[in-house]
C-alpha cells in the first residue's frame, strides 16, 4: 500500500514536471478562441471579394482587433470583377427529389430564369452534339470539352470521382453555360438514377460579374521604432466555407494581436487581414501599394492551417523563383519552430500548387514567409481547401493552437532582431564557413605534397618538412580565418 501511494505521488511529480513547460509555453493562446473565429467565419461564407459577405468579415475582424484595444481601420479597395452568386439551387425533381450542392466555375453566366431540362450523361465525343442544347449535361471534368461548353447547353455538371465539389481556377475565355462543380458521390447517384429511368433537373442560377470594393482589415501594435513587420492572413474565401483557406490563418493572427496587444515591441506591428487574395493577391498587392511610404521591413503571413500530422509544420516555399519566400527568413522561423519542439521545413512549389499574399511583398524586396500546415501523406498536401469539403471538420483545434503559440513567439522574437545581421548567419555565414573549410583543407593537402616533394626530391629531412610546412599551413589558415571575419 505504502509502496503503491509512493509510486502514485512519484508518477504525479513528474508529470507536474514534464506537463509544466508545456502549459507554461502557449498558455496566452486560446484553442477555443481560435476556433470560435473560424466558426464565426465559415457563418459568413462564402467571404468572396468584394461581396457583402466579405464586408461582414471584415467588420467582425476589426472589432475584434478593437476588443484587444488596439486601433484598428478598414482600407477598401476596388476591383474589377467580383462574383455575386444569388440565392440559387441545383435540384432533381423526378424520378426523386434531391437538391444537389455545387461550386460554380467562376464567371459562368447566369441562366435566364428557373431552367428544366433532361439530363443526359456525355461519357466521351457526343455523336449528335445539337441534341444536347435543350439538355442539362452530366460530364466527368476529363471530358469537358470547349466545343460542348460552347454549345451551349442548359448547363454542364462536372465531378471527379471521389472528390468533393471543387473550385477551379478561372478559364481565360468563361464558359458559355453554367458550370458547375458537384460532387463525385452525387454524380455516381445521377448515373444510377440514369440506368433506370429518365432524370429531370432544374437550375436556378443568378450571378453578377460586376466591379466591387474589397477591404483590408489593419490593426496597429505601435513598437519602439517606426519599422514595422506585417503579420497578415486573408480573410476572403473562394465559393466554399474557406475554413482552412483562410479563417484559419485569420484565427491565429487575431490570436497573436490578442495575445502581444499589451506589449511594447522594438518593432510596430501591422496586424492585416487581406481581402481579394483568392483573386490574385490583389489585397496584398494595394496594401503594398497604400503603405510605400512606410519603413516596412518584413511580413509574416499565416494562409491555411490544414488538417495534417505532427510533421506537418511548413514554413516558406522553396522551388520557383516567382513564389519563393525569403530563404534565411524561413531558416530563422524555422530553428524557432524546433526549439520550441515543433517539427518545421519548407514546402516545395510543385507539391503546394500556390502561393499567398507574402508574395505581394517579396516582389518588392521586403523580404516574407508564408507558415502554413499540411497533411505530407495527401496526394494534395493543402487538402481540402478550394473544395466544399473546407468546412469546420476540417479544422484541427490543436493545429491551430500550435500554429497560434507558434506565431506569437516568431513574432515576439523578430521584432527585436537585427534582420541585416539574420541575413548575414543565415545566408552569408553557411557558405563563408564552407569556403573556409575547403580553403583549409586545401592548405594541409598542399602542405603534404610539398613536404613529400621536398623530402624525397630536395632531400629535407621529415622533421624539417614539417615544420616548414605546418607553419603554411596554418599562415593559410589564420588568413582565410581573417578573411572570413572581414
Ligand atoms: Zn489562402
């Protein structure tokens, strides 16, 4: 018995002992809060630029910011083709009734009023193509074809197998009928209902290509100096619930604004959420634009936490040159990350398939990082962003919070640091060392050589030669190590 009590105290001592830094580390950032934000957020969906709805996002962030009392502002910006997607249905009405969920191509035009139509189901080259004007056509994505879309049809409904509706990226030339993304699960079901009977649908499709303002939400951490580092995220969405993409990354900025807002950093912050990034960065491009006149010396970007493993942790992107984040920036947050026992490295274009707002500012040399996390064993590593399957299941409360407490202490850090100094160890440091390593090398091997020559050819003794010679060699030395210090 007594042994037992000892070994229940003994077990209750250490793990006092191993949970306490843990508590201790993040215990600012709230989980909870975090995912409240997102839940708020997806409430608000789709955040597509310049609609309503990504006007109500971006008033809910500012009064949050304002909650954390520090100032905060909307700048608007105009762009030139907002989507506005008007209360419509995609619905089966014989032999059963079914409304079936769908993500438009965006700029697919409207239909005329409420449309009925047979469905038909293409599986390859149509033989009669006129007869499929009067139809709604159900088409696997791999057999659209522009001579179908250009038919046009009543609509054409496309799916993967096994894939949620998607949200592709727009066509160049739109189409000339609705397309629209359902699932693979549904269209499986309408190719059933096909085999035994025919299949009546009806459309109703209103939407408005039209110029529009989007916003910039910015809240202000003023710091000792009047530098300032950008920590930003993007608060519009494609036509999905953008959970991941991006209310997540939103959830942890207004999580570190909370959590830092009493702080005096060396640095001033610039806490922004962006609008129109899902159409091309273009709130981070007139952010950039709007603040030239400041000293804005670095950014931090936070765009979709997925659902991912314990190695899933990705700081910058590495590959291609147009989308690359600053190197040593992401060495520096990296080896931050790992002390703090969070497994990070960089992504690779070919894998992530996109960018994110950081861009607008790397193009003009301010140098940024993208943090963002990933599922590595997923075919598509950012699954399921730009699909209706990014709602609130694929929120992970933990991803987020480490990502939050993550993001605090990147911050903290980088805003006293010396980023010319960072620079120099992280990028100039590595390859002088490595210069140094093999102009030493070089040395000995030399050295050897020529004592060998002089010994058996000039008929030195060994020790003569090598004194001789070590003394080269390390003259060699000192002065590559004086060359490396300069
Ligand atoms: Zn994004």
């Amino acid at each position: 018995m007594r042994f037992s009590l000892r070994c229940i105290l003994l077990v209750f001592v250490l793990a006092a002992i191993f949970c306490s830094p843990t508590l201790a580390q993040g215990a600012e950032v709230s989980a909870d809060r975090a995912y409240g934000h997102v839940e708020n957020l997806v409430n608000i969906a789709p955040r597509f630029a310049g609609t309503e709805a990504e006007a109500i996002a971006a008033s809910y962030i500012e009064n949050e910011f304002r909650s954390y009392g520090l100032e905060a502002w909307i700048e608007n910006f105009t762009i030139e083709s907002s989507y506005v997607i008007e209360e419509n249905w995609l619905r089966i009405i014989s032999p059963e009734q079914m409304d079936i969920a769908f993500v438009p191509l965006i700029y697919s035009p409207s239909t005329d009023n409420t449309v009925t139509g047979r469905l038909v189901h293409v599986t390859g080259e149509p033989e009669n193509l006129e007869q499929l004007r009067e139809r709604v056509v159900l088409v696997e994505r791999k057999n659209v074809s522009r001579t179908l879309i250009d038919l046009p049809p009543l609509a054409v409904l496309t799916y993967l197998d096994n894939w949620p509706p998607y949200f592709e990226p727009q066509w160049s030339n739109p189409p000339n009928a609705p397309l629209l993304w359902i699932s693979g699960w549904d269209a499986q079901h309408l190719i059933e209902l096909l085999e035994q009977d025919n299949v009546e649908v009806e459309l109703q499709f209103r939407v408005k290509v039209e110029s529009a303002v989007s916003h910039n939400v910015v809240a202000l951490l003023p710091g000792q100096s009047d530098e300032i580092m950008v920590v930003g995220a993007h608060h519009d969405s494609v036509l999905t619930p953008g959970a991941v993409d991006d209310a997540s990354g939103v959830a942890v900025v207004l999580e570190i604004a909370r959590v830092l807002s009493t702080e005096n950093l060396p640095r001033t912050i610039l806490f922004t959420t962006f609008g129109s990034e899902e159409l091309g960065l273009l709130g981070s491009d007139a952010f950039v634009l709007e603040h030239a006149e400041n000293d804005i010396v670095v950014t931090i970007v936070f765009d979709s936490i997925a659902p991912g493993p314990g190695d899933g942790l990705r700081v910058g992107l590495r590959d291609s040159q147009e989308v690359a984040t600053t190197e040593w920036l992401d060495a520096y947050a990296q080896e931050l990350a790992e002390n703090l026992d969070l497994y990070a490295k960089s992504g690779h274009s070919s894998d992530v398939r996109g960018r994110s707002d950081y861009a607008s500012f790397t193009e003009v040399d301010i140098p940024g990082t993208w943090v963002y996390w990933v599922n590595p064993q997923h075919g598509e590593i950012l699954w399921p962003i730009h699909t209706l399957g990014d709602n609130l299941d694929a929120i992970s409360k933990t991803r987020l919070e480490q990502t939050a407490s993550f993001g605090v202490e990147l911050v903290k850090r980088l805003a006293g640091e010396d980023l010319e100094e960072l620079r120099w160890a992280y990028e100039e440091l590595p390859l002088l060392l490595a210069a140094f390593a093999v102009m030493s090398a070089g040395a000995v091997v030399l050295s050897i050589a020529a004592g060998s020559f002089m010994r058996y050819r000039r008929g030195w003794s060994w020790s003569l030669a090598a004194r001789v010679f070590s003394l080269l060699t390390a003259a060699v030395v000192v002065a590559a190590y004086i060359w490396l210090l300069a």
